[in-house]
C-alpha cells in the first residue's frame, strides 16, 4: 500500500501518549520510534490535519467579521497559530536537550515543563498540566465528531430533498405540457398538483448515520482504512476544486457587503476560524517522525502558508459570491440543479464520513485503556465495544441537542481549539524557559496571544451559548 493511503493513521497513533504520571521511566527510547517521514510526507500530512470542515465554515466566518476584516484577521490567526506550533516544537526540543528524554507529545510537554520549572507551584502541578491537556484535546476531538455528525445530516438532507425537488418539478412540467397539448374532451382533465418533497427532520438523518458510524468506530485498527482513506481524501480534494469552479464564475457586487461587521458577531468570527486551525495537535507527532527533523520548521511554514492562503481566497470569494445569505457550510449554498453540485456533497460526506473514525480514535485510546484495566481480561474486549459506541451516541447526542453546524462549529473552537492553539503554547513557553531570565518582549508577546486567546474562549462561549438559547 502507498504511504499515500496512510497519511492519517500515521499521524493519529502518536498522539496517545502514556497516561501515567510524570516521571515515569519510558520503556522507549530514541532508537526505538523508527522515524519514516520525508519532508512532502509530512507536508501533506500538515495539509490533510488543518483542511477539513471547518475550510467550508470559513465564508460565514469572514461575514460575521466583514469582508475585509475577515480576510486579515484570518491571515493575522494564521500567523499566530503557526507561531504557537513553533513554540510547541521549540520547548520539545528544549526539555529533550535538558533532560535527556525521547521526542515528546503536547501533553508530555506540558507536563515535563511544568515538573521542571523553577517554581513550586507548577512542579506540584504537572500532572494536573498532562491531564488538562489531554481532556482538551479529547473534547476537540469529540466535538468534531460532533460537527461531522451535523454535516452529514445536513448536506445528504440537501441531496435527498434535491433529487425529490428535481422529481416533482419534472412531474409537474410533464403534466402541464400534456394537459396542453391533449386534444379538448367533454370531460376536463382533473388537475393534478405535485405533492411537496418529503421533508424530514435533520436529527432523523443524524439517528440515519448513527448505527453506520458505530459500526465504523468498531474497526480498531485504522491500517485496515487505508483504502477508504485514500477514497476519502481524494473526494474531498475534488469537491474543494469544484466548489472553487463555482465560486470564482461570479464575485458579485463588493459594495453591497460591509466592510465590518458588529463587533458582536466577531466571537462566531473567532470560534470559527480556530476551529479551522485544528492541526496544532498533530505538529510534535510530525516532528518526531520525521528522518530530517531540523527541516520541519521549513516543512511547517510551507504547509501552514499554503494553508492560510487557501483558507483567506474560499473565504473571501465564498463570501463574496453568496453574500449574506452564506451558510454554515458553503456546500449549502450550492444549489440543486446541477449534478455536479450534489456531487460535492455526496463526495465531501463520504470523506467527512470515513474522517469520523480518524478524529474518534485519539479519545477512544485516551479514555478506554483506563477503563480496562479495571476489568478482567475477559470483560475488556466487550466493554471496549460498548464503550466506543456510547461514545459515539454522545457526540450523537451532543449534534441533536444543537443542530446547526455554524453554532457547533464555533462553540467546539471557542471552547477547546482556542485552549490549545493559542492558550496554553506561549504559557508553557514561559514556563519552559523560567529558569533564566526572560526577555520583556517574549513576556509581554506570549501574554497577549494568551489573554486573546481566554477572551476568546470566554466570548466566543458566551456568544455562542446565547445564540443555542435563543436563536
């Protein structure tokens, strides 16, 4: 099989790290990681862990933000998301060098910086600093499982009442041009009225999804998915082209959309666009896997760059194609009367579908291990089972209590995303590096990005949670 088919599941084993406590021996070492990745295999792997559903999330963004304001704050987000990346993999290195460890994780990171920082309070802390991690990183997870769950519902619901508007619209001209050209009779014809599309509700096609997606989650190893990977990934590369086909066929008129927008809406501007910058999770499992690791600043950049820039145009031209009347994606703005367009939905659904199992497997490996250790060894395998269908019946559950993507979109960034891209990357700089003097302006830098990044956490909650209680 192609290193192609497996750039996911590559990425997502190192992510589960060792959830005992800190300063455990590790029973690897360096020989022992085996490190495989040139630098375009972990290029890719960059832009496969940032480009995902919150790409197509990003022209409602820039609308709740302006049509200008938009497209520099996302480009001003970017740079300081791939800021923090790089101070992530610089304290990596920092505490490799000090204390003479194996490539670390975030969580290790966070963890050991604290164990060995030149205050008490943190070292009491430590384990305190892995787990808040790791539950921040397994409620982004989950949320975006969340948010696959109501894309799924959503866009297929599009597709399914599509093909029936379709259906009833060729009826009712097939009718009209009958009545018409029949000869007269004594008798008229009844008329015949075509019945509405057969609408159901969306958390219908969520409950539709919900047994295929168990059993998907039931298929522990993810080298067995390489194919449906590989289908994935492509599917989701061509529909992303073609919605760049569409998009750029017409720009509209600039001044008839404001250039800002109310600063309320600027929250569900920042939740969004964080929850697009969701690869700061797989940038040290990168990092240590690859054969030239001084390289991957480089690798970094380039990919965060191209990423950047693909996010400022679909915005920026999704918004000005569809103005205000933009959707929480924009695959929901397509309209049905081409086939190429429901075949960006059918095509995006069947990657988000198969991408549903990548983001579960991180809590997955998080949470039950733990669980199982507890029970004897006949009961694991069977808990094991249950325990990844309940979790998946409570991102299910999560998606039907708020069923509007744009909403869960943003509050999973503002509330989780934010935590780790922007908050806790400069504070564990500054921990990392408390034991020699600290320039003022690395001080006063990592405070800004973190207090922004606790607003924004605090606003775009806020915001966001009035909006799901009265929207």
């Amino acid at each position: 099989t192609s290193w192609l088919t497996l750039l996911d599941m590559e990425v997502m084993t190192p992510l589960i790290e060792n959830p005992g406590g800190v300063g455990q021996e590790e029973d690897n070492s360096e020989e022992d990681q085996d490190p495989e990745l040139l630098f375009t295999q972990a290029l890719i792997h960059l832009l496969k862990g940032n480009i995902g559903t919150g790409l197509l999330g990003l022209p409602l963004a820039v609308r709740n933000a302006g049509v200008i304001v938009g497209p520099l704050c996302l480009v001003l987000m970017g740079v300081v998301c791939v800021h923090c990346m790089h101070i992530l993999v610089n304290c990596s290195h920092h505490l490799c060098e000090r204390l003479k460890r194996p490539p670390l994780g975030y969580s290790d990171t966070v963890a050991f910086s604290m164990e060995h920082s030149s205050y008490q309070c943190f070292r009491k802390s430590a384990r305190f600093g892995r787990h808040l991690v790791n539950f921040f990183l397994v409620l982004t997870q989950l949320g975006f499982c969340s948010a696959y769950f109501v894309f799924l519902a959503e866009n297929i619901k599009q597709v399914v009442e599509g093909y029936q508007g379709v259906n009833i619209t060729l009826a009712a001209e097939s009718l009209s041009f009958a009545n018409t050209s029949m000869v007269p009779a004594p008798v008229p014809l009844p008329t015949m009225v075509p019945s509405e599309p057969w609408a159901l509700d969306l958390r219908l096609y969520m409950l539709f999804f919900l047994p295929f997606l168990i059993l998907l989650v039931f298929m522990k190893d993810l080298k067995n998915m390489a194919v449906l990977s590989l289908l994935a990934n492509v599917c989701m590369a061509v529909s992303v082209i073609i919605i760049f086909q569409y998009i750029t066929t017409d720009f509209g008129d600039l001044h008839r959309l404001p250039l800002t927008s109310p600063l309320g809406k600027f929250p569900f501007f920042f939740g969004t666009a964080i929850f697009a910058f969701e690869g700061i999770g797989v940038v040290l499992p990168l990092e240590n896997q690859m054969k030239e690791p001084k390289r991957f600043p480089t690798a970094l950049n380039i990919g965060m760059g191209i990423t950047i820039v693909l996010y400022v145009v679909l915005a920026t031209l999704g918004y000005l194609h569809f103005g205000d009347d933009i959707k929480g994606s924009i695959t929901l703005n397509l309209p049905h009367n081409a086939w190429t367009n429901q075949m960006v939905k059918i095509l995006y659904s069947f990657g988000v579908f198969v991408s549903f199992a990548i983001q579960f497997f991180v809590p997955a490996e998080i949470m039950i291990p733990p669980v199982q250790a507890r029970l004897r060894k006949s009961w694991r395998a069977p808990c094991e089972m249950i325990l990844r269908g309940l979790l998946v019946c409570l991102t299910f559950s999560f998606a039907v209590l708020i069923p509007r993507l744009d909403l869960v979109i943003s509050l999973v960034g503002a509330v989780s995303s934010s935590a780790l891209a922007l908050v806790f990357p400069p504070l564990v700089e500054l921990i990392t590096f408390s034991d020699r003097p600290l320039k003022p302006a690395m001080l006063v830098k990592d405070l800004v990005i973190a207090v922004v990044g606790f607003i924004g956490f605090l606003a775009g909650t806020y915001v966001t949670l009035a909006e799901i209680h009265s929207p």
